[in-house]
C-alpha cells in the first residue's frame, strides 16, 4: 500500500478547513512532529549510544534527570524555538517557564510538554513517550509569561502524545477528531493509521499500580476491589494492564477503552502526575474521543491549573467505567 497521507499533509488539510488560519499553528504542529521522529529515532539508538545512564541532575519534581529526558528535552526546545511560534514553554525538565523576547516577535502560542514520559522505563525496552499541550497565549498584546500557561484544559487548542514503542506512533487533535499516525521508518514519514479514532463506550481492562493499595482511602480501594470481582459494569471481573509508562497506559486504554487510573494517595494528596503536560492534554484527547479524564471530582479540562508543575489525580478512559467509578467515590455511604 502506498501511504498518501502523511502527518504534514493531514495537518495542512485541517488548517484548509479554517479560513482565516495563519499557518503557524499548522508549523508548530509540523515542528512537533520532526521532533517527536528526531526523539524516535534516539530512543531507538540510546542502548549503544551509552544513553541510558543518568545525569548529575535532579528536576523540580525531585526526580533525576535521565540522559534521554535531558536529549529530548533539548531535541523539542531547539526545533520549537527555530519554529518561532511559541511565546511560553514549559517542560517537565525545566523549572521556570521559557519565553521569547517581545520585541522580536509576536508569538501566538503557549506549549507545554513532557519530553520523555516513562523513562523509568528506559533500559527495560518499554515503551516510553512524548505528551505536549498547545494554547493560544493568554495575552498576546502583553509579554509572554506565566500566565499563558496557566489555562484550564478546555482552551486547548491542540494536544498530543508519542508513543515510541514496536512502533512510533503518533496521535493528535486540534479539537475535531483524534487522529493516529504511524511512523513509516522507510520514508521518515508519519501516515495516517486512524481517523476519529473513538473510546469504545466501555471495556474489559482496568490499568493501576497497586502497589499503592496500603497508600489509598476506603473507596478507591472498594471501587478497585470491585474491579477484579464481578460487581462492576461489566459483570465479571476486569482484566488487569498497568505499564507504568502513562502514553501507553493512555494508548492502550484510548484503543481499547476500560480505566487508567492514578488516584491521590496518603502521601500524595494530589497524586503523581502532572496536569498540564500529562493529565490536561490527555483528558483533552478523551474528551474529544468520547471519554473522561477527572480528577475523582471534576472533569480535569476543567481544572484552572495555578503552577506550571502541579500534579493531578488521573482517573481516565470509558465513559461507563469512569462514571460507575465516580459514583463509588462520590458515594456518601
Ligand atoms: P515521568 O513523566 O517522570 O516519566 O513520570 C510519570 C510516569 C507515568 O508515565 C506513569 O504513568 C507513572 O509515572 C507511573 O508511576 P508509578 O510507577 O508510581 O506507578
Ligand atoms: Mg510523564
């Protein structure tokens, strides 16, 4: 089969749809996605390339820093910065938000990205990813800062994820329809895998670390419990999935539909992952694809974030299962 669509091709296609588009979100998207294959293509070569060790640093996050997350990082930064469009950054590896300078140019956008999600994972050959969130800056007429940045889920204007896996793919939205590429290593090029891609309504998987069990209250522990028996939605108890790289939980449970989770916990209140390059982009994407991301109160596209790395509890995928979850938690009794 010859491929026809490519990731660009299909990006300029949406841009068409919207008349008064100026193109540079349609050049951000592009710049993203030679970063993402540039990020592939190391993650493929790390093992022998002596990148899979760990650097002098920690993050923000209190975590250390892995050479790859440091390599994409630069990878993102350098192509989004020669793509100009972006007046804020923020990345899980950087503490401050990044801005251009004002005068040289009025930049529209505000990124945030997590460069290399799952690199715990790396060395064990599992796969790991790239999440990124796109907003229009805040306050165009104002210098770039904090401030764009700090915007619920719902003004995203695009979202998406790498997975670099058996294969790298790519998924995206600006809004009307996600879409899942693959990457073509023959040519370099993504192609179009899947249009509109849709959560089924409801699954057969449930995706935890129950490792936190002793760490959970009461009834994420009842609601878990019921999970692997038969009263649940689905009458028989779930299969269990867990990774522990957030893009293919996420991908996975995208594809085949069910629940991810990772709830707060005693020592972690607003549990371990990020909300604005991890929990807002994701929660985006299954929203528009007909599912729910929630923090175990509200929709988190709904969260109004207050710092560039808060975390967010994640409760995520099909709308019968995250419901019936909601429900349990939200229950009085
Ligand atoms: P990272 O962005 O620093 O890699 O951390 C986030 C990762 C997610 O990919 C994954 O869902 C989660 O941490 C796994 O956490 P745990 O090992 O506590 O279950
Ligand atoms: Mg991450």
């Amino acid at each position: 089969m010859i491929p026809t669509i490519t990731l660009n091709r299909f990006i300029r296609q949406e841009e068409k749809a919207h008349p008064y588009a100026t193109g540079e979100l349609t050049d951000l998207l592009y710049s993203i996605g030679l970063a993402v294959k540039m990020i592939s293509h190391l993650v493929a070569t790390a093992g022998y390339k002596g990148l899979h060790g760990y650097t002098d640093k920690v993050n923000i996050q209190g975590e250390i820093v892995h050479k790859l997350d440091q390599e994409a990082d630069e990878i993102l930064m350098e192509i989004l910065s020669s793509c100009g469009h972006f007046g804020s950054l923020v990345s899980e590896e950087r503490d401050q938000v990044v801005t251009t300078p004002f005068e040289s140019k009025v930049a529209k956008y505000a990124v945030a990205f997590d460069p290399l999600d799952g690199s715990s994972n790396i060395g064990s050959n599992i796969p790991v990813g790239t999440i990124f969130t796109v907003f229009k800056r805040k306050t165009p007429e104002e210098p770039p800062g904090i401030d764009d940045m700090l915007q619920p889920g719902r003004n995203v204007v695009a979202a998406g994820y790498a997975v670099y896996g058996s294969m790298t793919s790519f998924v995206y939205t600006c809004g009307s329809g996600v879409h899942g590429f693959t990457l073509d290593p023959e040519i370099g090029e993504f192609v179009l895998t899947e249009e509109e891609i849709k959560i089924p309504e409801s699954g057969s998987i449930y995706s935890v670390n129950e490792g936190y069990w002793e760490l959970w209250d009461d009834k994420t522990r009842d609601a878990v419990r019921r999970l692997k028996e038969s009263d649940n939605p689905l009458g028989k108890p779930y299969t269990s999935r867990y990774v522990g790289s957030l893009v293919s939980d996420f991908d996975r449970t995208l594809r085949r539909g069910g629940i991810f989770l990772h709830p707060a916990n005693k020592k972690r209140e607003r549990g371990k992952l990020r909300l604005l390059y991890e929990c807002i982009p994701l929660s985006y994407i299954a929203h528009v694809a007909g599912g729910i991301g929630t923090d175990g109160s509200v929709n988190v596209i709904d969260i109004e974030p207050k710092s560039i790395h808060e975390r967010c509890p994640l409760i995520i995928g099909s709308k019968k299962e995250v419901e019936w979850f909601l429900e349990i938690l939200n229950n009085n009794q």
